[in-house]
C-alpha cells in the first residue's frame, strides 16, 4: 500500500540515520521508495530541508508531489499548523487532502517536530509496516503514517457542482423573470459558466499530473526490479503488480 510517512528524531544527526533505514529497508525489499526528504526545524520553529553530502534527496517527480506539498505545510511556525488554522493552511497546498493528511494528522506531527528536532518525510509503499517502525524505533524515531486515498469528490469537483447548481437554478427562474431581469440573469449564467469550465479544466489538469506520477512510479519500480534476483524481485513484481490494479481502481473512482 502507499503510505506517506513522517519519521520525528531528536536531532540531525538521527534523521540522516532514518533516511539510511530508508534504503536499506529498500535494497532489503521490505518496502519502496519514491520520494524522502529530511528537514530540521530550529529554534524558531521553522523547518527547512536539508542534506548530507552522501544523502541527496531528489523528488521523483519536480512539482505537485504529497512529499513537496508536506514539506511546505511542515515549513511554517507550529503555531500556523494547530488549531482552527491547519484546515486552512491544509486545503492551500497542493491535494494533501487527497493523500489522507488531516488536520489531526498535521496537529500530531507538529506536536512531536519541536524545536531542534528534526524528521525524515517520505513516500513510500509498504506491505508491512513492523519492518519500519522497528528499525525507526531503535534509533529513536517516532512514526507517523498516512495511507493514499482515493477521494471520490475533490474540491473542484464540489465547486463545479456547487456551479452547475446555481446555473439550473437561474435558468428555471430566467422562464419567469420580468425583462429587465433576464439581461443580469444571463450575465451571471454566463459568468458560472466560465467558473465550471475552469473548474472542470482544474480537474483534468490533476488528473493529468496525477497519472504522470504514477506512471512514472511504475517506471522506477520496474527498473529497480531489474536489478533484484530471488525473494526480493518476487516481492517488486507482486507490489507493481498490486499498485497497477489500485491505480486502475482510483483512475475509475476519479472519472
């Protein structure tokens, strides 16, 4: 399954030892990754990214990714992510909603990211989660996870209804209005059109990127696999396998 994950340590130096966790789990075939990411956060509770000198993070996909959008959602002061707030803040990046982050979810990370402490983000795909927490457990590392969703009404989606709505709505009452009514009424008509157009568009746009992602993850999962032999390979095969069959599920709950 793919999960979105966030490991909190005490400091640096701990996190860069999750991110090798990462990828020993990986060569070990216990889990795939896409995308990780280490940031620290200083005293000031700001978060930044950061890197050591063997231990470049590079997104798989540039733009639009559940790691990215959470990295700048964990990159402001805790005090703009907990509360009423983190809805807000939540909903303006990227379609984290999607992915399954909440404002519970945001609320425990934020809680356990301190300031000095630092945390390891990744996108990953895991049949097993005791591997993880396991490994992460033993250098001090507190697990958060998200498994993908598959949401079946985005926001666009709502606002292109909420549209459509209003245009019936004006065009049963058009039937009966008064002549000097009808101009106004039509202008508005006119103008809820070009909103659910945009609305529609945003939509295909996503889903456009969304199914770049994916087959772009499937292309990493293959080459990868091509370099495992025994047990290990056995295991990439039947997790690409299974990731096609829930991508193919999602594409259908999204139409």
């Amino acid at each position: 399954m793919e999960k979105l994950i966030v490991v909190v340590f005490d400091n640096e130096t701990k996190a860069l030892e999750g991110m090798q966790v990462l990828r020993d789990l990986e060569k070990e075939g216990q889990i795939s990754v896409y995308e990780s990411q280490a940031l620290a956060k200083d005293r000031d509770g700001v978060a930044r990214p950061f890197d050591s000198a063997d231990n470049q993070s590079v997104p798989l996909i540039a733009g639009g990714t559940a790691v990215g959008a959470l990295l700048g959602l964990l990159g402001g002061p805790v005090g703009m992510l907990v509360g009423a707030t983190a809805g807000a803040v939540a909903g303006s990046i990227g379609d984290l909603r999607d992915v399954g982050v909440t404002d519970e979810f945001v609320a425990d990370i934020t809680s356990a990211l301190t300031p000095g402490k630092a945390a390891v983000v990744a996108d990953i795909v895991e049949e097993w989660m005791t591997p993880l927490d396991t490994r992460m457990e033993n250098i001090g590392g507190v697990v958060f996870r998200r498994e993908r969703e598959a949401v079946k009404t985005s926001q666009d989606d709502r606002d292109a209804a909420a549209y459509r709505a209003e245009m019936e709505q004006l065009q049963v009452e058009r039937a009966q209005a008064k002549s000097g009514r009808i101009e106004k009424m039509d202008a508005r008509i006119d103008h809820l059109r070009t909103k659910l157009e945009n609305a529609i568009e945003r939509r295909r746009t996503k889903m456009r990127l969304r199914e770049r992602q994916r087959e772009a993850k499937i292309e990493a999962l293959q080459s990868e696999a091509k370099h495992l032999e025994g047990e290990n390979r056995r295991r990439q095969e039947a997790r690409i396998a299974l990731l096609q069959r829930t991508y193919e599920e999602k594409a259908k709950v999204a139409r």
